[in-house]
C-alpha cells in the first residue's frame, strides 16, 4: 500500500506530496519539525504516541519562533497525526515526523506564516542508534548559539550543524558527535541530549547550553527524580568532566536511552553499562510500553479503546 501523508491540508498518496525545486523551504532551511515516536502496546492490540502533547506544543513553539503557522491548534495538529496514522493502518513502532516550512517559490530567504506548509509523514523505527554502547568523538564543530540559530526552535536549517559534526564523528571513527557551545560546555549531541552519572548523582546540562528543550530529557528527570529518587542536578558540564564520568548516556526521541562506551577513546566506567543507566532505561522502557500506570497519561493510544 502507498504510504499516506498529510500535506497541504489534507491525507494524500505519497507521490501527490511533492514541492518544488524553487521552494525556499528547501534553498534556505526555512522550517521547523518535531520527531514523535509511536509504541506498540505488549500485546499489541494498541499504539501509544509518546508525549504528543508536548512534542505538538514545542513544534508550535517553534513555528511562532520562526514567524511559521501550524495548520491548525495544538489539538487540532495531534487529531491529523492520530488519523495519519490510522489511515496508514500503524500498529507497530512508528516514527512520525510533522514538518512546518516556508514554502514559497519566492527568491530571497522571508519567513512568512502565510506560505507555510505543513506535511507529515511516518515511517517505521526500531534503534535510531545502536543498542549497544557507543563510542562519541568531541566534535570540532561548535554548537550553533542561541542567537544565530535558536536550537530551541528544532529548525530545520540548524540541522547543518548536527550534520557537519555527524560526518566528521563518522569520519573518525565514532558513532555520534558531542558539540560543545562556543564557551566550551556540553551542549548535546547532533540529535541527543547529554546525562554523566558522578558518584550515584544524574548530571545534564539546561537548555540555556544551546541545546533543545529536550522531551526525552524532560521526562528522564521526572523518572529519575520522582519514581526512582535518583538525585538529579542541572548544570554546565565541562568537556573532560565526561571522561571521568562513571556513566554516560544519550537520550531523545530516536536515540532513547544509548549508553556511551567511550568519549575520545577514553572508556567511561570500564566501557560497561553502569547501574544507573541499566535502571533509567528499564523504567523508561516500561512506561513507553504502557506498563507504568501512573504515567499512562504521558500516552496517547492511537486506536480506538475497546468498547469505545
Ligand atoms: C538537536 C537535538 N537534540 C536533542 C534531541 C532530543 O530531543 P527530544 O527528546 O525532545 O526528542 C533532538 C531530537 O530528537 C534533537 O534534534
């Protein structure tokens, strides 16, 4: 079956979603997207949307940012990707993808909210990153300021950045990139957030690092700190303070929960998966599944309940 997608204020085939070569969205980098990850329920009778509340606000967040419109109120934006997906009959994991752009044909690089266009798309997603641990290179690449290029908007030009620093982390070697702020402090990785773990304590740096008002992280915090008493601080982290951290991990929509064997080569507690780590990730992996009820409400079902 051709995949459907919603563009230009309805559900199409894939191959009616086409922009053109001119579109300043493409030329220029104009827009903003969210990454919102679907679970299949243990016995597989439901999809649960991961916070998509939260991701549907930050893309609106965005779009205001970038003087961009969504297609409609939070609400409404949620109830056309609950419908996106059941016109593509989702029931396993899944990964949705909203775009908002600048779709005019005009030359020069304008934001404008009445050329936006929004499309979105979905397709299947296990491990964005392996689920083994990996190995991360500090990039030489700097973390794009605040005032340059807002990374709290998730624009879709800022993404250069993150692809220049992936490319070279690959090119040497690595799996992933950590970009530093032009201070020198942790900012993220190309499409992660940064947690150590220093003597049993959870460290990561705010968002005022140039890095994403991160909804993995967000919530990463609430289940450390709230149900499993794991003492959290947040703080500026400096470049060699994560060589000698006892854990490391990445987090994000894609990434989840990918622990960090190694940061320019040096191996982070023995090159193993500490305590931890090994414990968020158990957590965080029952309460996507739906088996933590107290966080059922993080959980969007996409289907119908039954006797509904
Ligand atoms: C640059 C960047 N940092 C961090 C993240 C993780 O944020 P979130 O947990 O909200 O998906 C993402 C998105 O996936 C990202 O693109």
């Amino acid at each position: 079956m051709e995949p459907v997608i919603y563009f230009k204020g309805d559900f199409r085939p894939e191959h009616e979603a086409i922009i053109s070569v001119r579109s300043r969205g493409l030329n220029y980098g104009l827009g903003c997207f969210a990454g919102i990850r679907g679970y299949r329920s243990d016995d597989g009778s439901q999809l649960n949307l991961f916070r998509l509340d939260r991701h549907v606000r930050r893309l609106e967040a965005g779009a205001h940012i970038l003087c961009l419109r969504l297609p409609g109120t939070v609400e409404e934006v949620s109830n056309i990707i609950i419908e996106l997906l059941r016109r593509n009959g989702v029931r396993d994991d899944v990964y949705v993808r909203p775009i908002v752009f600048a779709n005019s044909n005009e030359l020069s690089p304008l934001l404008d909210p009445d050329t936006s266009e929004t499309a979105i798309f979905c397709m299947p997603l296990g491990r964005y990153l392996s689920s083994e641990p990996i190995d991360v290179g500090v990039s030489s690449w700097r973390r794009v300021r605040e005032n340059a290029l807002p990374a709290r908007a998730k624009a879709t030009g800022g993404y250069l950045n993150s692809a220049l620093a992936r490319r070279e982390a690959i090119d040497h070697g690595y799996t992933e990139a950590i970009l530093l702020t032009e201070d020198g402090h942790v900012s993220e990785g190309s499409a992660e957030h940064v947690f150590i773990v220093r003597d049993g304590q959870l460290i990561s740096p705010p968002s005022t690092e140039d890095n994403l008002d991160g909804i993995t992280r967000q919530s990463l915090i609430t289940l450390a700190t709230e149900d499993l008493h794991i003492p959290f601080v947040e703080r500026s982290i400096g470049r060699t303070e994560l060589y000698v951290a006892d854990e490391m991990f990445l987090c994000g929509t894609g990434a989840e929960i990918t622990p960090v064997r190694s940061v320019d080569r040096r191996p982070i507690g023995g090159g193993r998966v500490g305590p931890v780590t090994r414990r968020l990730a158990a957590h965080f992996e029952a309460v996507v599944r739906g088996r933590v009820a107290s966080r059922k409400d993080w959980l969007t079902p996409v289907w119908p309940e039954q006797g509904q």
